[in-house]
C-alpha cells in the first residue's frame, strides 16, 4: 500500500475556521502543509523585523556614523581658510572613491561577502565619509564670498579627480589580482 499524503484537516486542525496568514515562513510545519495542500501555509508566528530590511538599515546607519565621524575628524584636523580652495573635502571625497573602487572589485571579483557588508563598508561608512552635501556648500560659499574662480575650479576639480580615483582604484586592483593569480 504506498504511503499517504495527509490531508490539510490532518496537519493543520481549524484552517477553515483560521485567517490565511500574511507572511510565509519556511519552517516544517509550513512545509508538511503545503504539501497536504493547506491553503494556509503560513506560520502563525509573526514576521520578525530582522527577516527583512532591518538588517540594511542598521548596517547602513551604524557604517554611516562611523564614515561621517571620520569625515567630520579629517575636517577638524585640516581646516580651510574662508575664500580658500577646500582642500579637505576634495582629499576626502578623492580618497573615498578610490576605496569605493577597491571595494567593489574586492567584493564583486575576489571574495563573497556577507549580505550585509557592502550596505555597512560601501553605502554606510564611504557613503558618510565622502560627501555630495558638503561639496555643494563650499562651492555656494566660495562664489558667495566673492571667489567664483576658485569654486568653478573645484566644482571641475573634485569631479575629474574622483571619477579619474575610481578608475584607477578598480584598474589597479584588477592587475593586482590578476598578477596575483599568476
């Protein structure tokens, strides 16, 4: 006699009388469910937060502090005069998008990381320590204190040489491996 598949009514007693659940969880009692057919796969249990975007999030925020603390120490550490080309924030959003390029051939050629590293290293930490923000409010005050020149030049400056950091960062980091594979 072959074996027999139980019926809905068998595996999950009252699914008529019970709401068909909202969120489908993979746990053996869903699985023998499906499997007799119980329209209501779902476990009772409540979704936890942490199954979906909780994590991002966290890991987006906590790398977020972390790269604008940096950013807010370099700026500490180098102040401008006002009027004068704002070298700090041009060295700090050069250097962050070399890394950015480092760090995505690493994770995308070299090494399968956790889901949750590219949010905190590549959207949190370098996502706070260069900045787009700050960029845009040194050129408005260049040309407000009457120094046009000097922000058209760093407005030019800043794009050439981060998108110049970028290429050779990811350039260089795809001879380094691929010498190394040598």
């Amino acid at each position: 006699m072959p074996p027999t598949v139980p019926t809905c009514d068998e595996v999950c007693p009252g699914a008529r009388a019970r709401r068909v659940g909202e969120v489908r969880h993979d746990s053996p009692a869903s699985r023998a469910r499906r499997r007799a057919g119980c329209p209501r796969t779902a476990d009772p249990r409540p979704a936890s937060p942490w199954h979906g975007q909780a994590p991002v999030v966290a890991m987006v925020s906590l790398g977020g502090a972390i790269g604008a603390t940096a950013r807010y120490g370099a700026a500490r550490l180098w102040p401008v005069e006002t009027g004068g080309f704002p070298w700090t924030t041009f060295w700090v959003n050069v250097i962050g998008c070399a890394v950015i390029g480092v760090f995505m051939v690493v994770i995308t050629d070299v090494w399968a990381a956790h889901r949750l590293v590219r949010p905190f290293f590549g959207t949190g930490v370098l996502g706070g320590f260069t900045t787009f923000s700050t960029y845009a409010v040194d050129i408005q005050k260049l040309v407000d204190s009457g120094h046009p020149g000097t922000g058209l030049a760093y407005l030019a400056a800043t794009l050439c040489a981060a998108l110049t950091a970028v290429w050779l960062a990811v350039t260089a980091t795809r001879r380094a491996l691929v010498r190394r594979q040598r």
